[in-house]
C-alpha cells in the first residue's frame, strides 16, 4: 500500500512539475524537451520519456523509462515517416531495449525530408496490458 502511495506521490510531483514549466517548453509524454535541445524527464514509474536528436546528418529517436529496480522493463522506440498528408505513418527505424528498472533506447539515424514523428512504448515487459505508447508532434 505504501509503495502505492508513494507511487501516486510521484505521479502528482511529475505532474506539478511538469505544469510550472515555461510556456516556451513543449511536453513530450513523460517528459519536457525544452527548446535548447537538452531534455529534461520528469520521474514517472511506467510513463516512457521522448524525444528527438536532429543534426545536419538526420535524426535520431530516443526513449527512457523509470519503473521499479526488481521489475523487468521494455521500452521500445521508432522513428515514424508520413510522406504526405494523410498518408499512413511508416516505421523508418526502431530500436528496443529490454532491462530490469530503469531502460533506453535509441534509434539508429533516419536521413529524410519527410514529416517524422517519434513514438514510443513502455512498461513492463511481462504485462502488455500496462505498457504505455506516447508520441512527440510531428516535425
């Protein structure tokens, strides 16, 4: 019970968190990807993290989840492509990292002039019905 509590605790802390952040920050899931480029993820048990690393040579997705240090974790994460409006999302890349509490992963580079969306899914990996998919906007 008290680590239910404690659990809850932490919810409302990431939400507060993530409320009394500047309006110039943009919120990506779990976490807030401020417009410097740095990425600051708010403590969320279960809630995957996202964000997007561009350079002149492409993009890169990243994903990271918290969850307990006994609990097995997967977090999955892909780079999206979407060649016109309306057309249907395409997987251009995606990387999958499996670990006992704390996961990343990241993406190997996708090279494109098409819109990219970064998604990714979270949670324990032996209960798919507790997993999690968030995804940044389109960029």
């Amino acid at each position: 019970m008290r680590a239910r509590i404690a659990a809850l605790m932490v919810a409302a802390a990431g939400i507060t968190a993530t409320m009394a952040l500047p309006a110039a920050a943009v919120t990506t899931g779990a976490g807030t990807t401020a417009e410097t480029g740095t990425t600051v993820c708010t403590t969320v048990l279960n809630q995957p993290c996202v964000w997007h690393e561009t350079d002149g040579a492409g993009v890169v997705g990243v994903a990271q989840v918290t969850a307990d240090p006994g609990q097995l974790t997967i977090v999955k994460v892909e780079v999206r492509t979407q060649r016109a409006w309306g057309s249907p999302w395409v997987t251009a890349a995606s990387a999958t990292t499996y670990a006992q509490g704390f996961a990343k992963a990241v993406t190997p580079r996708v090279v494109t002039e098409d819109l990219k969306i970064v998604c990714a899914t979270a949670g324990p990996a032996l209960d798919v019905a507790q997993q999690v998919t968030t995804c940044t906007n389109p960029f």
